[in-house]
C-alpha cells in the first residue's frame, strides 16, 4: 500500500489524541495484519467512500476505552457501559473526520459512514479484501500512568 | 425513516436471492431493532456513503451462512470455513450494490466501502447513530429443506 495512505491517518490520530484527549500518542512499528480478529476490547469501525473506498478499525483494550470515556466525557465508570461504547464511536467518528481532511490535502475526497461498535475480546473480524490491512499501534499513557495502546487497522483500496 | 429508504433494501435482497442463489426469500415484519447485537452467527457488515449515509448489517444463521457458501461457490463443508465468510462478505458486496442500483432510481447515489464480517453468535456490536436501526428478516428454504432466515439490519441518515 502506498504510504500516502498510511499517513494520513496517522496524522488523524496523533492530531485527534493531542486534542480531544490532551495526550501524546507515539506510533510503533506498523504491522501487516493477518490475525482475523479484533486487536482490542471495545473497536469502533468505520466505512470510508468517495475517491478512493476503505474500511478503518480502531480497537482499545477496556482500560484504555475507558479512559478515553472519562477523557471525553468527564464522567467516571469501571466497566464497559453503553456510554462508553458511544464515547468509541464517537472518536471513531472524530478520527475518520481528521483522516478525511488529511487525505483532502492530496486531493482525495472521502466521506464517512455511520461507525459502528463491536465489544468483546478476540472477537473473529474478517476485512474482505485482497489489499493488505494494516496495523498502526499508537502507545500512549492513561491518566492512572498505565502504558495503553490503540490500534488504528485499515484497508484502502 | 422514509419508507423510500426501506424499499431499496427489500428489492435488493429478494433479487440478489433470486439471482445469486436461485431461490425466493419472502420478507417478514420488519421491526425496530434495540438489541445491541449480532442477529445471527455470521455478519457482514458495509458502510454506504453518498448523497445519504448509512451502514448495513447482513446477519445468517450458521447452516444459512453455509447454504449460501454452498450455493455461491459450490463446495461442501459443515462449518464456518474463512471461505465461507469470504463467502458471506461477497454477498454483502452483492447485496450492498443492487441496494445502491435501487437507490439510484430515487436519485440517491451511494458508494461502497469495504465489507467487514464477524463471526459469532450474540456478539455485541452497535450503530452508533440517533436514527432508529430497522430490522428486515428475509425467510428461505435451504437446500436441506431447512427454514432459515437472513437479517437485512441497517440505519441510515
């Protein structure tokens, strides 16, 4: 896949994390995915259409959801309510939303469908494609100090 | 939700089962769907994107899923193959692109994204949308003589 479609998300997600969330987020070593599955707990999904088509996958361990719902929200929780599912889909929402002005930027127009939700851990995922899907594994730290990581997976055809 | 966004998706599925799979599927009542998961074992999932925005949920019954396979490709099996769900994520393919043909006889141009399929019986997986999530099952005779049903679940904006 050409690396022009890798960085606009990037940017979309470092610029979403700094901020909505106030935070840093490093990326790791980009990976090929070929594990059928979700990378995480709770995975906001997201078609994207126009000049070009594709599909993203945002995935957070529970913690890490959590945090982004307390983050976002302001609210305190322990466990994976229907409110934190929203505050996923939301960010699901915002990040598509920056990676669409991003990939503007080299004159490929896109719009987003409406995200959805999946909860639950290993969870069988299939994206039905022959293009690669691509892993981008963004660290970054909670407010409790725990190391969190969000996986941001795509396919772009 | 305006039934003209309703019909396109009937027409589309009975056509595609007509065409594609050589049998007559008749729709029951369709119904409000406020069950935050999965409606059978396997699930393709397609986000559609144009003039209007909106993601369907294409849900079979594990024999249904494997009729389908069968019916499609030709093969045998007894369970849930990656073949089969490649298999499953096709007929999202197919099913999502007679929907769009429907939608064009409206003036409603849509674009597909990539079609996403998960595995797994009760899998919890939300729209993350205020307009209401409409369910159409589609009931048909398999080749065993078997009752199944698909579920046409979808929201659009």
């Amino acid at each position: 896949m050409d690396v022009k479609f890798i960085n606009p998300f990037v940017m979309a997600a470092q610029t979403v994390f700094k901020t909505m969330l106030g935070i840093d987020a490093s990326m790791g070593k980009p990976i090929l995915k070929d594990v059928r599955a979700t990378s995480g707990d709770v995975t906001g999904i997201m078609g994207l259409v126009g000049d070009r088509k594709g599909t993203i996958a945002i995935s957070f361990r529970e913690k890490g959801a959590i945090f982004v719902f307390k983050t976002l929200i302001g609210d305190d929780c322990t466990t994976i309510t229907p409110e934190v599912v929203d505050a996923i889909g939301e960010l699901t929402n915002i990040i598509s939303g920056q990676a669409r002005k991003e990939f503007e930027k080299a004159n490929i127009n896109l719009k987003a469908a409406i995200p959805m939700v999946i909860v639950g851990h290993n969870v069988e995922l299939n994206f039905i494609t022959k293009i690669p899907i691509i892993s981008l594994p963004f660290n970054f730290v909670a407010d409790n100090g725990e190391k969190e990581v969000m996986f941001l997976d795509f396919s772009f055809e």
